[in-house]
C-alpha cells in the first residue's frame, strides 16, 4: 500500500468515526466534516444513547457479548415495540431504559 493510499485510509477512517461518535478520543477539528448533515445520523436520535442501550462502549472499544441471543429470540421486538415513535420513524429512545448487558457474562 502505498503512504498516500495509508494516509488517506486513515483520514476516512477517522472521518467515519467521528460522523457516528465513535472516535471520542479524536478532536472534532481533526477530522472532515464536509457533507456531515447529509451523510450523518441525523438529529433525530441521540448516538451516545444508542450505544448505552446495546452494550457499546466507544471509549474503552467494546462491546457486550451476545447480543444475538436478545435479538433472535425476540425480546428486542417485544421490549421496543411500545418505544417505537409515533410516526413510525423508527424507536423513541428517549423512552428506553434498558442496557444491554451479556447474559452469560460472569460476575
């Protein structure tokens, strides 16, 4: 790979990141916000809250484990359903409590 590819990689990654909050650490004048509004998440829902709400710890890189089992055995569905907003643009995580944490995670 050649250093112009790398340094470009590099800067997309972090351009990327910093769009869906995942690169805390990084200074906001560090990477491209050019077309942010237009390619972003949206003002809608708030990222950091999402994260909390399935297990992404975007400081410290890392997740819960097994979320799967809460997705595929529809609790997801049965927990979010009453949350979803009244039009229908997707669930209302203002209202949501809960945090996913790893049912199989030893204390």
């Amino acid at each position: 790979m050649s250093t112009l590819n790398y340094r470009v990689g590099i800067r997309a990654m972090k351009r990327v990141l910093g769009i869906v909050g995942m690169n805390p650490e990084v200074p906001v004048s560090e990477w491209d916000h050019t077309e942010e509004d237009r390619y972003g998440t949206g003002k809608v829902r708030d990222v950091t809250k999402f994260y909390e709400t399935f297990g992404i710890d975007v400081v410290n890189k890392k997740t819960e484990h097994h979320l799967c089992s809460f997705v595929s055995q529809g609790q997801l569905h049965r927990d979010f359903m009453p949350l979803l907003r009244k039009d229908g643009m997707g669930v209302d995580y203002s209202k949501v409590t809960y945090k996913f944490k790893d049912p199989n995670k030893r204390i």
